[in-house]
C-alpha cells in the first residue's frame, strides 16, 4: 500500500493533535466526565512525548526511531478507540465519539505515514 503522509507532514499532524486533544473536553463540552479529561491529558501528553523524542526533523532529542513513533501513534490510537469502554464513559456521546475520532487519526496517521527514517547527520 503506498503510503502518502511524510513524515515532515506527520511531524505537523502530531503538533496539532495534542493541542486539539488536550482542549478537546472544552471545545466540545465533555468537561464534566473527570475520566475523560484526564484520558485527554494523558492522550495528547503521550503524543507530545513522543514527537519531542522521535528521530526527525521536528523531533528535539531525536532518540525513538520513526518507525517506532508509529507504532506508538497506532498503539495510542487503539487505546483511544477503546478507552471509553475501558473507563466507563462510553455513555456519554461527546466524550466517547471524540475518543473514537482521535482513535481513528491515531491510527491513520501510524498507518498513512511513509516508515523513512530520517538521514542520520553525517
């Protein structure tokens, strides 16, 4: 399958994910399901994490090799997709339908990316 993200425009997908995400119990008024919330921090904390540690070029240290950045992004994704059944907030629609969207890109954007890690500096 040809993949068509690079991973200059997946550097620019995950810095706008986890703003997006962390802000997302107020944009879209799930503020009263504490579980939630918390999942959200923790949802857009992880990507930042990883994007600050992944070898590319919008990555600060540069230690996690890109393959394994997307993985871990896949991986968030799946947890994200089942998360408000794990926790209990599946009930709740804005909660639960905003996890299974940031589930979905998640996995999209593990899956979507072109695997080329990036030159090491010679």
């Amino acid at each position: 399958m040809k993949k068509p993200m690079s991973r200059q425009q997946h550097g620019f997908t995950d810095y706008s994910y986890v703003p997006l995400v962390a802000a997302a119990p107020t944009l879209v008024g799930f503020d009263d399901q504490p579980t939630a919330v918390a999942l959200t921090r923790l949802l857009s904390g992880s990507i930042l994490v990883t994007s600050l540690l992944t070898r590319a070029e919008w990555g600060l240290a540069k230690v996690i090799p890109f393959k394994g950045h997307l993985i871990a992004d896949t991986a968030v994704g799946l947890f994200a997709l089942s998360a408000p059944w794990l926790f209990g907030f599946a009930g709740h629609a804005k909660a639960r339908n905003t996890f299974l969207v940031a589930g979905v890109f998640g996995i999209m954007a593990g899956m979507l990316s072109k695997p080329e890690e990036m030159p090491s500096a010679s």
